[in-house]
C-alpha cells in the first residue's frame, strides 16, 4: 500500500466542487443556525460544513473555560487546521458567525435576556452537540450539563419564531444495557425532571455521598456519561411531541475520512487514545476481546449522518405545526403529530470490523510510520483474563515506568511515567465496558436515509458506512493520528523510521535476556527438585 492511495468512498474534492446545488445543500443555503458544542471535535466539524455549503450565519454558543475568554476560545477553534480550505475559498466566513456567551451548567443555559431575545427571533435550525462527555464525571455536574442544559434549552427553542428542525446528537450506547438498540426511546432510568431537582438540591455532603456510591445509584448503566445520555433522550422524546425534532445516536466517533482533510481529530477519548497509545508504544496490553466487533464510524459521515437526517426531518415534519385553538362552540380536533425520529449512526452489521482487524491494520500501517517520539515501538498484547491482564500491567508497564522514572530522577529531571500510566489505566478500566461487552444496533430509519439522498448528495454527504474499505481508511487513520495527535511532520519520517529500527533491537535484545533469565531459572528449579 503506498502513500498515495485514494480512498474508495464516494466523496471527492474534485467531484465535491462540481456540484453547487442539491436539495440537502439548499435547504441549509441561507439559513441562521445555532449550534452548541461547536469547539467539540464534532462541533468544529459540523460548523466548517455548515459554512461550506452556504448556510446564512452559525450562532455559536460557548463559554469560558480553562482562563480562556469565549473570544479567545473561539479565535483559537477557527485557527484550527479544519478551517484552512474554508480559509481559501471564503476568507470571510467569520463574518457569518455570531458568538453568544452560555454555559450549559447554568440555569437557562447561562444566555442574557439579549442574547435569548435574538435566538428567538433569528435561528430557523438547531444543532446541539455538547455535552460532557467525561465517563467519570460527578453526577451533579454530569446532569446539570447535559440533562437540565438540553431542558432549557429546548425550552428557548419552544419560544423560536420560526423554528425548522432541532437535531440532538446523543450516543449509541445511551441505553447500553439493553443488547438490542433499536431506533425507538426507552424509558428513562429515573424521571429526568426529579434527578434535576435532586441535583439542585444538593448539598455538598449529599453530594460526596453520592459520588462514593455512584455505581450503585446509576445501575446498570457503568458511567454517567451514559446514564444522563439515557435521561436526555426522555427529555427530548417529551419536546418532540410538539418541537421538529430528531435524534442522531453515534456510536464510537474516530477521525475523519476525507472532509474537511484527511484523518483529522484532536480528540484523544475512545479508540482514538487507544490506538495513539499503541502506536507511541505506551499500551502495550489491553482487556479486551478481540473478536468482539467495534462499532466505528469515522467523524465526517457523522456530520454528514446528521446534516442528512435535519433535512428529512424538515421534509417530514414541516406541515406539523401546532394548531391555536379558536373560540367556536365544537371541540378542536387532537392534531396527530409524526413521532421524533432515531437514527442509530453506527456500523452495524453493514460493514463489520473486529478489534483484532483494527490492531492488525494499524500496527501494519504503524510500522511503516512510526512516531519519532515514541516511547516504545509497538507491541500490543490483549487478553480476556484480568488476571492475566494485571500480570502484562505490570511487567509491560509498570516496570519499565518504575525503570524510566528511576532514571529521570538519576539525572535530576521530573519522574513521569508512572503518572502517565496511572492516567492510562484509569482509562483503560473506563473503556473496557464497551470493550468486552457485544451489541446489535438496528438501523432501518438510517438505511432509509441514505436511500433518499439524490445521487449529489450522497457525493456532499456521504453517510453510507458501507462503502467505506478499511484497510484504506485505516492508512489514512494512522497517519492522521501521527500528524494531529503526535503532532509530527511527514519530514522527520526517515528519522523515525531509523529511531523505530534500533529501538526493536534493543526491545529484542530485552526479550531475549528476559526469556534466557526464565529459561536458566527453571532449568535450576529442575535440576534441584530431580537431584
């Protein structure tokens, strides 16, 4: 496989700047949205094709955050590398975007009376993306973000003069207990309205009190990330009685295809951490199954999924207008509603991979592009035995973490290994849920979907997961993940791949006198117990 392999999926940019006009295109073409999360690794990518394909003006909703103002948040997102082609055919596109302080956290979202004022008279489309998404994340903060943060909002949007669509993106796994998904709500696993009040009423006390025992309250859901994904869907299900609205449900998000630039993320969560650890020689052993199939879908035909679903729904629901009743002396008549759409973007059994096939692919492709600055080259062991798994934790990595730290402080610099992977094993354990356990997600309604495009749109907005080849994709992944996350230049490749050499030989080298040392050490055991 060489460098210059094209990618077999149905999106091109030669292709993409022959066509100007599809009915997904214009129904986006001039109109004001709003999008939430927009500095989120699906956000930014949502936004930059929003504006690619003409939409009137993105209102952004950000706040504050790690001693960043929302401006320099912002400048910040929009320097992003996504941005560069948009750059170079429309270097005004920040013209077309208005930026509103909020904080999801906050009563009413945190917007100004102002602000909510031009919202309400302005937007026509709303698309919300954040949440937070921390697995571990305190239950207090976990529903105050993403369960009372989409309830006020949605409550804003009840209020929009001339609202079109409202698309929630949740998760795949928002009711991971059950085994079958299917494209339907489920009931909540509390009342989304009392776990608000709960947490607002909270004191510090209750509130320790229930993080210690937090496995307990949110069971059988493992994290609450999950957990109040689950309660936002019921919150949604119930506005959707009355709002245009859909719900796109991802399953495990990783970097890009081909739009707006190849095998882009900065999103290190999920298999992106995993498969970036492996290739940095950092993981070196997993729990995890290898024949169980990983749900992946890269980044771009999630944005492409949602912007395609918004534009069904709209299709769908724009007669569905609620009715003022009038003053005559017969009853109004109940106006039937359509039900709120699911789409499970996800793989499904339409284009299966294993986890055996990832590590195979990536390590293939690794190899051939190492990182300069890896710790170690890529040796990746998995198993289904926790026992076995914390023996290979602590030879493959606490060893040589204990070794590294050992050395760093013999030449008077900090020890940071065993930090490190102290975090890489936290995470380990956060992600082996998914890891090990198998799902099977129904996907008729996203089927549907993509049978409805024209031929033009499934060129701009490829979301058919089953055209995509792995092996290509996994080519593109990889050096992806090398340049964006590892931040290494194609230029410093040679270097690299002669570094990677003499570390192999050296990690022979060990091996070897491993091996010999066990080899010796029975050899006398024998010897003593036969004599």
């Amino acid at each position: 496989m060489s460098t210059d392999v094209a990618l077999n999926n149905d999106l091109s940019l030669t292709e993409e700047k022959k066509i100007t006009t599809t009915p997904v295109m214009e129904f986006y073409r001039g109109k004001n949205v709003l999008v939430t999360g927009g500095t989120g690794f699906i956000g930014r990518l949502l936004i930059e094709k929003l504006l690619r394909i003409n939409v009137r003006q993105i209102i952004l909703l950000s706040r504050p955050k790690k001693g960043k103002t929302v401006q320099e948040r912002c400048d910040e997102l929009f320097g992003s590398v996504v941005f560069m082609n948009l750059k170079k055919n429309y270097p005004t596109f920040m013209d077309r975007v208005k930026i509103l302080d909020a904080d999801l956290q906050h009563p009413g979202v945190g917007l100004s009376e102002e602000s909510i004022d031009y919202i309400v008279k302005n937007t026509q489309i709303v698309f919300h993306a954040a949440s937070d998404v921390r697995f571990d994340q305190a239950l207090k903060k976990a529903i105050e973000v993403n369960v009372r943060g989409t309830r006020d909002l949605l409550r804003i949007c009840e209020k929009i003069i001339n609202l079109e669509l409202f698309i929630y993106i949740s998760t795949a796994y928002s009711n991971c207990p059950e085994k079958t998904i299917k494209e339907e709500f489920y009931p909540p696993p509390s009342n989304p309205e009392k776990m608000i009040q709960l947490v607002e009423a909270m004191d510090d006390h209750f509130e320790e009190h229930i993080n210690k025992t937090i496995q307990d309250f949110i069971h059988p859901w493992p994290n609450t990330y999950v957990y109040t994904k689950a309660l936002t869907e019921d919150v949604v299900r119930q506005f959707g009685e009355l709002l245009p609205i859909a719900v796109v449900r991802p399953s495990i998000i990783i970097a890009t295809n081909e739009e707006p630039i190849e095998g882009w993320t900065d999103n290190i969560y999920g298999l992106n951490g995993v498969v970036a650890g492996v290739a940095l020689g950092i993981i070196r052993v997993m729990l995890v199954n290898d024949d169980s199939d990983a749900d992946i879908i890269p980044a771009d035909f999630v944005v492409n999924g949602v912007l395609a679903a918004g534009w069904q729904t709209y299709i769908e629901r724009k007669h569905d207008r609620a009715v003022e009743a009038k003053s005559s002396n017969t009853d109004m008549k109940a106006v039937v509603r359509p039900r709120t759409k699911i789409y499970n973007c996800v793989t499904g059994n339409d284009n299966p991979i294993t986890y055996q096939k990832i590590y195979d692919y990536s390590i293939q492709v690794g190899n051939q592009c190492p990182p300069k600055r890896s710790l170690w080259v890529v040796c990746h062991n998995t198993t289904t035995n926790k026992y076995v798994y914390e023996y290979y934790k602590f030879l493959y990595h606490l060893v040589p973490a204990f070794l590294i730290d050992t050395y760093l402080r013999a030449i008077r610099r900090t020890p940071r290994i065993m930090d490190l992977y102290r975090k890489v094993h936290k995470f380990a354990t956060v992600i082996s849920y998914f890891a090990n356990n198998r799902w099977y997600f129904e996907k008729e309604n996203m089927k549907a979907l993509v049978e409805k495009l024209s031929p033009d749109d499934r060129v701009m907005f490829p979301c058919d997961i089953s055209r995509i080849n792995w092996p290509d994709y996994f080519w593109t992944y990889i050096h992806g993940l090398r340049r964006h996350i590892a931040n290494e230049p194609i230029e410093n490749l040679e270097e690299a791949r002669k570094r990677h050499r003499q570390m192999r030989l050296v990690h022979w080298f060990i091996l070897a006198a491993y091996y010999f040392f066990w080899a010796v050490l029975l050899f006398y055991i024998f010897k003593w117990a036969l004599f």
